[in-house]
C-alpha cells in the first residue's frame, strides 16, 4: 500500500466479485461476453433507429440516446473489471478512481433522466395524441435532452468533490468491483457527515426528480387508459409503454435498494443489486425494447435485408 501523504492514498485496491485465483478466469469469461453482448445489442439498437426514417420520432431518438448512454456506462466499469479479473495487483489510481466514480455517477444518472424524457414521450402520446407533434417538438425534446446530460454531470462533480476532501489514513482496501460511492465513502477516517447529507438531500432530489416524472405520466397515462372503451384499444395504449415501464421497475428498484440506505448498512450483498442495474440492465434493454416493439423488430429486417444486399 503506497501513500502520497497522510491523508491519501496513490492507489486503492479493488477487491472485486471473488478473491479465489480459480474464479478470475471464469469471471473474466463471463463478463467479457457481458459487454459484448451489451455493445452489440445497443449498437444495433442505434443503427436500427438511424436507418428506419419510420423510427425517427421522440420516442427512438431518445432510445437510441439511452443505448448510447449504457454503452458508455458500462464503459466506465467493465473493461477495468477484466483488466483486474487477470491480474494479481487489481489496483486503481486514486485519480483514476475519482475519474471512473464521476463518470459512473454520470451516466447512472443520465440513464434516469433519458427515462424521464421517455415518459413525457408517451404521456404527450397516449393523453395528447393530437398535439404530439408540436408538443414533443425537436426544440422541447433538445431542451430535455440538454437536462438529461447537465444536471447529472454537475450533480456528479459536486459528490467527486467532496470525496475529494476526504482522508484516508486506515485501508486503501475497496470491497467492491469498482469505485463506487458508498464504499469508498466508508474508507474514509475523516467525517463524512456532510457527503452523507448531501446524498440524502441534493442526490435525492435529482434522483426523485425524473422518477417522479415518470410516476405522474404514468397515473396520467393510466386514467386516460381506463376511459378508453375498447379492450383492444386499452391493450394498444399499454403495449406502447410496456417495454419502457420494464426498465423503470428493473432501474430504479436495483439503484434504489444500494442507495437508499445508511453508509454503515452497506455490505457485500449490494454488490449484487449493483451488479443488477450497472451491467444486467444495460444488457437487457435491447432485448427488452426490441422483441416486445413490432417497429423495432420491422426496422431491425429492413437493416439486415440491406447488409445482406451489400
């Protein structure tokens, strides 16, 4: 363990999902298929939307947003993950550390927002079908768009910050497979009574902002559903938020569950709910917005019809 000074370490190390030599590689393994099925998956979700002229409305823009969004999030994350699954040092730069919890926070946070977005999207759609157009205008959907990527970036660098000030005097030890907030937050020897305030006000109030967009587009959605009279027309409305809501519930329950608890309640086993909403979900999302969306599934024969015919 190598010290700058006495206050901050040059390095922490990364413990990662096992410390047995006999589970790196089949760890490695698996996650490496992981992130190439998940640069796979949204890449073709970006090329499928950018090809169709039928998909170049709000609601794929912003879908082929938030796959570009999940590529860069699990960026941040798994390549550093296989680095350590084979080697034997399994260390992180401190600056490197503060770097990838920035971006981390980041991305995360762009993710909820671009659901945000998504839900605006398909309560204009459903509630105001007449005025989709001039509602859902390429002006507001920028303007959204603009939001989804400031607040999170700003509300990012003030926590990197004020790890920043922390002093780390006992273990450069992180139990986790990457720099993530709370157990780096619980290395620190110095207080962290203000970090932990500021999660629990600031970082709650942008996390809750676009979450409780999302939950009044959908009780709107969900009463102008109920007045339909047709079951057909009931099952129509639905379907088109179907794959959306999915991902809400697997999101914000995962991400909910690891940060909406006390520093010191932090343990192993929200290593798993990470694990779940930081890879799981970005690798499940072109899955899940895909096989359940008939436009999807049209656009994705129309561009392999073209590569075959190239």
């Amino acid at each position: 363990m190598r010290w700058n000074n006495l206050t901050r370490p040059s390095e922490f190390i990364l413990m990662g999902l096992s410390s047995r030599a006999e589970d790196q590689m089949p760890l490695f393994a698996l996650f490496l298929a992981i992130y190439l099925v998940i640069l796979m998956g949204n890449l073709i979700i970006i090329l499928v939307i950018y090809s169709d002229n039928r998909l170049h409305t709000p609601m794929y823009f912003f879908l082929s947003i938030l796959s570009f969004v999940d590529i860069c999030y699990t960026t941040v994350t798994i390549p550093k993950m296989l680095t350590n699954f084979l080697s034997e040092a399994k260390s992180i730069l401190y600056t490197e550390c503060l770097t990838q919890m920035y971006f981390f926070l980041s991305f995360g946070n762009v993710d909820s927002y671009l659901l945000g977005a998504m839900a605006i999207d398909r309560y204009v759609a459903i509630c105001n079908p007449f005025h989709y157009v001039i509602k859902m205008s390429y002006k507001f959907c920028g303007i959204l768009l603009v939001i989804a990527f400031i607040i999170p970036f700003l509300h990012s660098l003030l926590h990197v910050l004020l790890v920043n000030r922390l002093t780390f005097c006992a273990s450069n030890v992180i139990s986790h497979f990457f720099c993530d907030l709370n157990p780096v937050l619980k290395l620190s020897c110095s207080s962290t009574f203000v970090n932990e305030i500021v999660i629990k006000t600031e970082a709650l109030c942008v996390i809750m902002t676009p979450c409780t967009v999302i939950i009044i587009s959908y009780l709107r959605i969900f009463i102008t559903v109920l007045k339909i009279p047709s079951a057909a027309g009931k099952y129509k409305a639905f379907s088109t938020c179907g794959s959306h809501l999915t991902v809400v519930i697997l999101f914000y329950g995962s991400a909910s569950y690891v940060y909406f608890q006390p520093l010191s309640s932090y343990t192993v086993k929200d290593q798993v709910a990470t694990l779940f909403y930081t890879i799981l979900i970005p690798m499940l999302n072109p899955f899940i917005y895909s096989l359940r969306n008939k436009d999807m599934k049209r656009g994705l024969g129309k561009l392999l019809v073209k590569i075959k015919s190239q």
